[in-house]
C-alpha cells in the first residue's frame, strides 16, 4: 500500500497527458513520485508498482479504462512504465550505494 504523499505524487505524475513522455516537467515530476516512494520504502517491488501504476493510468485516462489488469508489454503504455519502474529501481540502487 502506498502513502498518501507517495498516492498524490503518484497522480500528479501521470495525471498529465504527456505523463508518458521525456519532457523535463514530465520527469520532475516522475523523480518526485520516485523520491516520495524513496521516503516511504527502501524496496521496490517491480511488479507490483508496474501494476499500481497502470492502475493510476487506466483510472485517469478514459482510453484505457477498458484495459486488461496489466499493460501488453509491447503496447506503448507498457514499454514507458516498465522503464520508468526499471529507472525507479536503479534510482534507488544508485542511492544505497551512495547512501
């Protein structure tokens, strides 16, 4: 279960239209999300946050609503979340080891 902080950084990420691309703000705040997970947790579990994530995308944006539980990986949607779940965790690897 997620915090309520890491919730709100959470939508605030993908709750754009362009949640999906690299634009700076996008990453900001993608990074935010990330570094409120950070407080919350030392561990990411790569399935299960590739799997809220999609959750937060099909319940903000209407053409997914009908998706299955889990992205296609090769669907578009999929792809962006699986890297971002991926530069998630080598974010938090990177910050143990620095830590």
């Amino acid at each position: 279960m997620m915090s309520e902080n890491a919730q709100a950084a959470l939508r605030a990420w993908i709750g754009p239209k362009t949640w999906d691309t690299h634009e700076v703000p996008d990453m900001e705040r993608f990074y935010d999300f990330v570094a409120a997970l950070r407080k919350e947790t030392g561990k990411i579990r790569e399935y299960d946050l590739q799997g809220r994530i999609w959750q937060e995308v099909k319940a903000l944006h209407t053409k997914f609503g009908d998706a299955p539980d889990l992205p296609s990986a090769e669907s578009p949607a999929g792809r962006v979340i699986r890297k971002r779940v991926s530069l998630a965790i080598n974010i938090f690897q990177y910050l143990d080891r620095v830590s």
